[in-house]
C-alpha cells in the first residue's frame, strides 16, 4: 500500500469520525434538550396535583392541567380515582412509586408509543394514592429516526469529498518526496551526480529533507569528482614511476650484460651502474614519501627555532654541485623566530628548492633569503637562471611534471611535490613567481607561532 493511499485513508479516516461522533454529540444534545422540556413539564404538573391534595385532600381539576400531550391519573395500585382530559387508560405503575419514590420514567403503550411517566406517591390514612402524569415523546422519536438517513447520506458525500480532498493533499504533501526518488532513480541509472531535486515549497519538514538530499548529491559529486582525479593521478603516477624506474633499470641492466660478455670490470660501466642506483634509490625514497602523504600521512610538529635550521640547510647546500653563486640574506632577527614544524621535512624542502635553483642556474646566482609576511614568516630561494615558461607555472607542483628543458638536467619531477607537501602539512604555503630568462623566486610561507623581533627582509 503506498503512502498516498495509508494518508488518503487516515485523514478521511479521521475526518469521517470526527464528523459521526460530532452528528451523534448533535442528535444526543438535541434529544436531552426535548426531554429536559418534557420532564419540566410532567413534574411540575405532578408536583401541583400533589401538593394540592396534600393541603386540601381534594383533587384539582385535572382537565385544566392536561392538554393534548399530556394525561393525569391519580390512582390506588388497583383503582383509577380520577382522570384528566378525555384520558381513558391507564400506566404501569414502577416498583421504586410502589416504594414510596417519586419516579421519572420511559414507557411504552399498548400500541408501542413511547412516553416520559412522572409518578409521585401520596401517603393518606388509608392507602397510597399515586399521582401520575405522562407526556407523548413520539415526536422526539420522529425526528431523531427520520434525521438519521439525512445524515448517513451527508457522511458518504462527505467521506467521498474527503477522500478525493485527501487524495489530493496527500499527492501534494508527497511529491517532493516522489521527485527524490525519481532523481534517485536517474541518478542511480546514469551515474550523473550533477542532478538535482527541483523544490519550490515551503522550508517544512519535506523542504528539508530535499535540501538535505541536494547537499548530499553535492557532496558526493564533489567527492566523486575528487576521487577520479585522485584515480587519474595514481593512473599517471604508476606509469611515470614504472617509466622512470625502466630507464636506470635498463642502463644497470646493459653495463652487468657488457661486463658480462667482455669478462673485465669497466670503470666507467660501474661508475654509471652506481650512478644509475643512486638515482633510481632517490626515487625509490621520494616515491615512498609521496605514498605516505597519500596515505595521509601525520607530521608530528614542535616548537622549533627556524634561524638556525634555515642557517644549517644554507651551510649543507654549500656541497651541493652549482656553478652559479650561492648568497644567503638572513637577518639575525630570524633566529628570535618560532614557528610549530618538523625539523628534518622542513630541512628537505628547503634542499629541494636550493639544489632545483642550481640545477636550473648555469651561471648568476641563487639567493635564500627571509622576511615577515602577515602573521608568518617568508623564507625565499631566489635565482638567476634559465626561469619557468607561463604555461608550465600550473603544472610544476605535479608529480612527475618536467617541462621539456629541465628533462635533460635530470631529476625525477618530484621533489617540487614534495616541497609542496611539507608546506601543506605545516599549514603553509608555497608559491612561485617566474619569468623566462631571467630566473624564478620560490617563497614558502610559513605560520609563526611565537616571535620576539621581526626579520626585516
């Protein structure tokens, strides 16, 4: 059974109740209403007749008190002492009267009609004559009977408006609910995550639910979007790594086969052998890092002094090969400057940086500089050389990415990667301004977490 159905029949449902038990309150108002008048009637009558004889022991005139309606009989249990009106019956008499009670019952007659009896008890030195006066409620009766097909039909139009009202509303109140599912429904069969549920309503609770669906479908494309990107990195990551790994593999493979076949150790085949190791073991260990960081790899940071680590990275690339002239601008300010990172990363990215800028500097040189920057600290590696085309500036954080000059001066594409990544995870960031010919500027920049001086670049 659907929802539409189960709402159509709870609201007429409810409604169909509410109208009969309401019908019913009516009727039963109106019936105590009629009786309440009938038996103000038949007891005062009662009450004066009584009354009467007790003060005068004489019965009134009964004619003037009865009427077309209502009769008057005072009687012993067996005998009729007198009548009202052109009355020529008689009524039962009630056990509780014969008790000595006065008495407000619902009789029938001989022929079935119903009507309200008052009896009152009189006690007189002799016997017990009972005062009785009875009123037709036939009429009531009447009404009440012929109200009742009025009113089931009026329930059965109303239950079938209700129904076709509440079909109607409920239709209405699930349709957002029906254009879910229905976008669901495409979404499930053409894997497009850019739809969405068209919803004008109000911001009830349906409202709600389709704006909650909304977002979701917005979360997941863009973590669908995120994940096939992420595929395709790993797709150009695996086919550059098995392409740079095959070239030294091909070259130690080659000089083993030559010294092999010619019997002798050749100092040179060994030289590129060990040569060819070497580079491909830096590979080996940057891709392990790249790896890590995909993995989400966590960096336990600490306070740490930057001048003397910048000053200790400066002094160890001094053995780094370079032909262009290695400068460092450090103010002594620096050394007063704390920031929360780790030692060893932020070491191996400032290498990456330095030994980048002597590859790409034949002649000139190369700076390490630092200076305040917002609330962090800018320590840059700026040089003189060959500079970075505009239309390979996006791309040299990639892995793997080398434009075409730089391949003939070797490396493995990931060292700027790298670099980038030490930033991130030290909630840094690193940034690069480059012109061709006339050489490139690398800035990382770094939070500072405590400083007493600034550096003045």
């Amino acid at each position: 059974m659907s929802i539409r159905l189960r709402l159509t029949l709870l609201y007429t449902s409810l409604l169909t109740g509410a109208l009969v038990l309401f019908s019913l309150l009516i009727l039963g108002i109106f019936r105590w209403t009629y009786l309440q008048v009938v038996d103000g009637r038949v007891s005062d009558v009662g009450r004066f007749v009584a009354t009467y004889f007790v003060q005068t022991y004489r019965i009134p005139s009964l004619s003037s008190q009865a009427d077309r309606s209502t009769f008057i009989l005072v009687r012993t249990e067996s005998t009729i002492v007198a009548t009202g009106g052109d009355f020529t019956g008689s009524f039962p008499l009630p056990k509780a009267a014969r008790d000595g009670e006065i008495t407000l019952t619902t009789e029938r007659d001989a022929r079935g009609e119903p009507y309200r009896l008052y009896t009152v008890p009189i006690q007189t030195p002799a016997e017990t004559l009972y005062v009785q006066v009875a009123h037709e409620i036939q009429l009531l009766e009447l009404v009440v009977t012929r109200a009742r097909l009025p009113l089931y039909i009026g329930i059965i139009i109303f239950m079938g408006a209700t129904g076709l009202a509440a079909w109607w509303l409920a239709g209405r109140a699930i349709a957002p609910i029906h254009q879910v599912a229905r976008a669901a429904e495409s979404i499930s069969s053409s894997a497009d995550l850019s739809l969405r549920v068209p919803y004008r309503g109000p911001q009830d609770e349906v409202g709600l639910l389709v704006q909650q669906f909304n977002d979701m479908l917005e979360q997941l494309q863009g973590m669908y979007g995120r994940l096939a990107a992420t595929l395709d990195a790993q797709k150009r990551f695996v086919g550059d790594a098995s392409h740079e790994l095959r070239t030294p593999l091909t070259i130690i493979r080659g000089n083993i086969e030559y010294m092999q076949k010619a019997g002798i150790l050749d100092p040179e085949a060994l030289d590129d052998v060990k040569a060819e190791a070497e580079r491909m073991s830096r590979l080996v260990e940057e891709l392990l890092t790249m790896a890590r960081a995909d993995a989400g790899q966590e960096i336990q940071l600490e306070p740490l002094a930057l001048g003397p680590l910048v000053r200790d990275v400066c002094r160890r690339a001094e053995a780094l090969p370079h032909e262009a002239e290695f400068r460092t601008e450090l103010p002594d300010a620096l050394d007063r400057v704390s920031i929360s990172g780790h030692a060893e990363w932020l070491r191996r990215a400032l290498l990456i940086l330095i030994d980048n800028a002597f590859k790409y500097t034949p002649s000139g040189s190369v700076t390490v500089r630092a200076g305040r920057q917002g609330d962090g600290v800018v320590l840059q590696v700026v040089d003189t050389g060959m500079g970075i085309p505009e239309e390979d500036l996006p791309h040299i954080f990639e892995r793997f990415y080398r434009a075409d000059r730089a391949r003939s001066r070797g490396g493995t594409g990931l060292g700027l990667a790298i670099a980038n990544w030490v930033a991130g995870v030290h909630n840094g960031a690193l940034t690069v301004d480059s012109q061709p010919g006339r050489g490139s500027t690398f800035s990382l920049w770094l939070p500072v977490q405590r400083t007493t001086a600034a550096p003045n670049s």
